[in-house]
C-alpha cells in the first residue's frame, strides 16, 4: 500500500510518517517548504516531493506517484484561528487540490479536520452533533468536509474526516502552553504566567494521535467523521503541574495572569466510541 502524506514535515506530519514507515508502508511525503526537510530522519526512506498545493496543476495524482491512500494533513496559517485567510484561500485551495486528485484516480482521502468544528459547546462531544463552527478557522474546516461530501455524490471514494483534538509532544508549536513552559523551565523562570487553568480539555501525547491517524487509514471499518481524542477530560492546570511535576521542578505557577481564549468554550471533551470501535482488533 502507497500513502502520501502532506504536511509531511509538520509537527503531526513528521510523526504520521514516522508511523507508516514503522508499520512498512510505502510513503510519498511532501510539504510546500525543504527548509525543514534536511532534520527528518525519515527522509532517505520515503519518496520526498516539495509541493506548493496551491499550484494550478492539471494532474495531481500522477504529479504525487498515484498513491493508494492520502492523509492530508497541509493546511496554512495556524494558530491565528480567527483569521479570514483560511475562508478566503485556505478552503478554495484545499478543495480544489483534493477533487484534482479524487478525479485523476485517488479512492482514499483521510482529512484532519478540528474539534473545534463542533463550535462553543461543552461536554462530551460525539460525532453525531450538528457542527456549529464559531471561528474563520473551524468555519472552513467544516465547509471543506461538506464539500467533498457533496463531491461523493458525484465521484465515488471513501472519505474518513479525522477531528483532531489537543496534543503535545516535541516539535509542537512555541505558542502551545507546553512549549511556553518548557521555555520557562529551560531559562530557570522562577514564575510561569498563565489563565486561571480551570479549563478542560482532550489531550494527547502526539505520537498516540500519529498512531491513531495511521490505523484509522487503513482500516475500513469505519468512515466519515471519527474522532481522535482520549476521551478524558483534563484541566490545563493539572496538565500544567503533571508537566512540573515530572520535570521535578519548583516553578511558581501565576494562574488568572491572562483571560481565557474566546474562541473555545470552558469546558469539552471527545466522545471516543466511534474510535475505539474503528481500532478494535487492529
């Protein structure tokens, strides 16, 4: 089996393709930039292709060696959620560089979409939910998952919509509170500013989440929209204090120094049902 990975050299990507190598498939790895390429170990062992996506091509899928499979993990201009780009340039060019490939040949799309599409709701959060996406990001996020199921009306081809939860792990960006930490740490802060933590959420160490994502593409199981979460909520201070904890280190936490981000609600978590049942006996 051929999976071609976008966003190969990101901070997901570089994991996912860590995973299929590990697991023996055949991978096609590419991303807009090499600047980062030359840092991936796996590079020698994949067919490596730099891309810009965005690129007016006749024929995609011949381009990116006719992969059986296609996680699509490229997407630009995160974290800036509330951002109009991602409606105005993100989603057109996401959309049409998939129907490129589906109508060259490609049966198999794996998107990650975000549980931020689910919009300003608590709780658990299952799939069967109407998403109600409140931010420029979610927004095309969404759009792009209903676009390609309108396409499947027209072209047959099996779509799996993986929304992704929290993550974290190394290489993560420096704006995610972990790497803020760690930064603090490394310089020997003797205070790390943060909200007042009380927010709950879905973590996951990256590396299960690069897991996740791979098993979720080659089972059959189970399409349409599946969640990768743990299924545990988690408030950020106690992330926070496990992270300290770990580290042994006495840094004096100043909770309430920032507001709370009013793009997410307070509290939710992922319904991981249809996950668990996707990665049965795998």
């Amino acid at each position: 089996m051929k999976v071609l990975v976008t966003g190969a050299t990101g901070f997901i990507g570089s994991y996912v393709v860590e995973e299929l190598l590990r697991n023996g498939y055949t991978t096609i790895a590419t991303s807009r930039s090499t600047k980062n390429k030359i840092k991936h170990k796996w590079i020698k062992d994949t067919d490596y292709v730099s891309a810009d996506l965005a690129e007016n091509r006749k024929d995609w899928y011949t381009f990116l060696g006719k992969p059986d499979i296609l996680i699509h993990l490229a997407w630009d201009g995160l974290p800036h959620y509330k951002e109009l780009f991602h409606i105005e340039r993100n989603l057109s060019g996401n959309y049409f560089f998939l129907k490129n490939l589906i109508e060259h040949g490609l049966k198999k799309i794996v998107v990650t979409g975000t549980c931020l599409e689910y919009g300003l709701r608590c709780g658990a959060l299952g799939e069967d939910l109407e998403a109600k996406p409140a931010n420029p990001y979610a927004l095309a996020k969404d759009s792009l998952r209903k676009f390609l199921e309108q396409l499947q009306k027209q072209i047959d081809f099996d779509l799996k919509w993986i929304r992704l939860f929290y993550m974290y792990g190394k290489g993560q960006s420096s704006n995610s509170i972990l790497s803020q930490l760690e930064a603090a740490l490394e310089k020997g802060d003797k205070v790390f500013n943060m909200s007042g933590g009380e927010q709950l959420r879905d973590y996951l160490p990256v590396v299960k989440v690069a897991e996740y994502i791979v098993k979720l593409t080659t089972q059959d199981k189970v399409s349409g929209i599946i969640n990768c979460c743990s299924g545990q909520p988690i408030s950020i201070r106690k992330l926070v204090e496990d992270y300290i904890s770990e580290r042994n280190n006495g840094i004096e936490l100043k909770l309430g120094y920032y507001p709370y981000a009013d793009y997410e609600p307070m509290a939710f978590w992922g319904n991981d049902n249809k996950l668990r049942i996707a990665l049965e006996k795998i």
